[in-house]
C-alpha cells in the first residue's frame, strides 16, 4: 500500500514539462541577476579606493576593499546625526498612522454609526483627489504654522486611506460574537479594540506598518520643502543632495585634510562616499524586512478574501 501511494503521488514529467521548468528557473535566476547586480556593484563601488577607481571605473569586486568611505561618513556627526533623526521620525510617524487608521477602521466597520456613508466616501475622495502642493504647503507652514518643524514630516500623512481600506477590509471578517460576548462580560469599545481587536490583527498592522515605515523613511520631498535647518534634515534628504546635485554637506566639506595612521594623504573616492551614502540609506529596511515578511505576506492575502 505504501509504495503504492508513493507511485501515485510521484507523477511522471513530460520532458516538455521539465523543458519549461527549466526555462521558467533560468528566466527567474536571470530577472533576479538583473535586479541584484545594481545593488551589488554600488556596495563595491563604495569599498573601493580612489586609485583603483579612477584606474578602472566599471568594478565587479574591488581587488583591495577598503573601509575609508565608511569611516569618512560615520566620523563626521552629520550621519549619524540625520539617522538618529529619520529613526525617530519613521517610528513616530509609524506608530502615530497605524493607530489612527486602525482606529479609524475599527469605527467605521461595523453598522450603527450615523453617517457611515458619508465618512466613507469622504475618505474615498480624498485617496482620488487632493488639494494640490501649492494650498498643502500654505497649510502646513501659515495655517499650522509648522515650517521647519518636525511635525510637518510626521502628521500630515498620518491617515492613509489605502492603509484604511486593508484594514477595515480585515475587521469586517472579525466574527461579529466576539464584541457581543466581550460587551456581555462588560468590556468598554477600548478593551475591545486593544484586547481583542489588535490581538487578533497583527499581520494586517504589522503591513501597514511596513508600508507606513518605508515611506516614511524613504521620504525627502515634505523636508525639502518644510526644513530649513540642516540639522533637521533627515538622511534621505541629505543624500539626495548629495548624489543628485552633488551638494556636499557642511559637515562633508573637509577632505582636503583626512591623514591616516602613518600621516600619509588620504584621497577618498567621491563616487565611494556617494555609494556609501546610498548603502547606509538602504541597510536598516534590507536588515528589518525579513522578521516581518511573514506578517506582510499573511497580512496582504488576509484582507483580500472579502472586501
């Protein structure tokens, strides 16, 4: 019987069926290569040194890798400045939306609530449709009075409404006995949203949260246009300056000067410090993703079964 069942189980392949297996695996290995390969030469462009930069630019591996980009960048307190800002700013701006948008879908899933409809289209409305970057910035600036405030980076967009729509999407699958039996036991609206609700719900939060931080971290237009302290930059936009428009930082503007150990010059490469810049941007999200992979796939496929 046994090998019986294994005979069953083991279907045999076509050799046109392993012909396109094949085809699909090499397809895939090569989109995979073809998306890998950028990251991977920029990380070797930032271990590179100057002169075997400027002696031969396209680098697969530098066949001396260096640390002094590295060392350049984390020595002078502008970065490590800026990424103790943007980690404070992604975790606020983190927690402060995912509460509000649960919150925000928590009341709006369940019937009973007058006017329903109209905060629904309401929300809906403004997920298609915006006042524009003209009358936005004079809010956030004159009416707020937040320029070159961190708030303005944080708040605004404390209320995503695709976020909403997932999570509410989640909450109307919420067996409706459970409120009922906690109301019985005489639980208020908050112990059921935080003991019961958010219990139950972290894969969905946990996705937009995933999608709120990177956002979030990967953000530099609002402080481009609400910052004007360098200080109060946070790391993308930093970068961004400097890769782009080439505009070096006031705490990056002293090269000239850097010796090593022995006394001897050190000519760092720009292009490396520019790479380095761009690898110590990406590293937090690329080390942080993959604890919270598992919770962002459930949490996408969870909430599409019913809407």
């Amino acid at each position: 019987m046994a090998g019986r069942e294994a005979n069953r189980n083991h279907i045999k392949r076509s050799l046109g069926d392993r012909v396109f297996n094949a085809l699909n695996i090499a397809l895939f290995v090569l989109i995979a290569l073809i998306i890998i390969f950028p990251f991977f030469n920029i990380f070797a462009i930032s271990l590179t040194s100057n002169v075997e930069y400027m002696r031969e630019p396209f680098i697969i591996w530098p066949k001396e890798p260096t640390l002094e980009a590295y060392n350049y960048i984390f020595s002078t307190p502008l970065i490590p400045r800026s990424y103790l800002l943007t980690i404070g700013i992604t975790c606020a701006a983190t927690v402060l939306s995912t509460l509000i948008t649960s919150m925000l879908a928590y009341g709006l899933c369940r019937g009973g609530l007058k006017g329903q409809k109209f905060f629904m289209i309401y929300l809906l409305i403004t997920m298609f449709f915006s006042g524009g970057l003209i009358p936005n910035y004079m809010n956030i600036t004159q009416t707020l009075g937040w320029s070159n405030n961190l708030l303005a980076l944080i708040v605004p967009n404390s209320v995503s409404v695709f976020n909403f729509i997932i999570v509410r999407s989640f909450f109307r699958q919420l067996p409706a006995s459970l409120e009922e039996s906690a109301r019985i036991d005489g639980a208020n609206e908050w112990t059921i949203l935080f003991r019961i609700i958010y219990p139950l719900s972290i894969p969905t939060l946990a996705t937009i949260a995933m999608f709120v931080a990177v956002g979030t971290w990967n953000a530099w237009f609002a402080a481009m246009l609400y910052m004007r302290d360098e200080k109060l930059y946070p790391l993308q936009l930093i970068v961004r300056n400097f890769v782009v428009h080439e505009a070096r930082p006031a705490d990056m503007q002293n090269m000239e000067g850097l010796r090593d150990a022995a006394g001897n010059r050190i000519f760092l490469n720009e292009t490396g410090l520019k790479m380095a810049c761009a690898v110590a941007t990406v590293l937090p999200m690329v080390i942080i993703y993959p604890f919270i992979q598992k919770y962002f796939e459930k949490g996408m496929t969870i909430g599409a079964v019913k809407g």
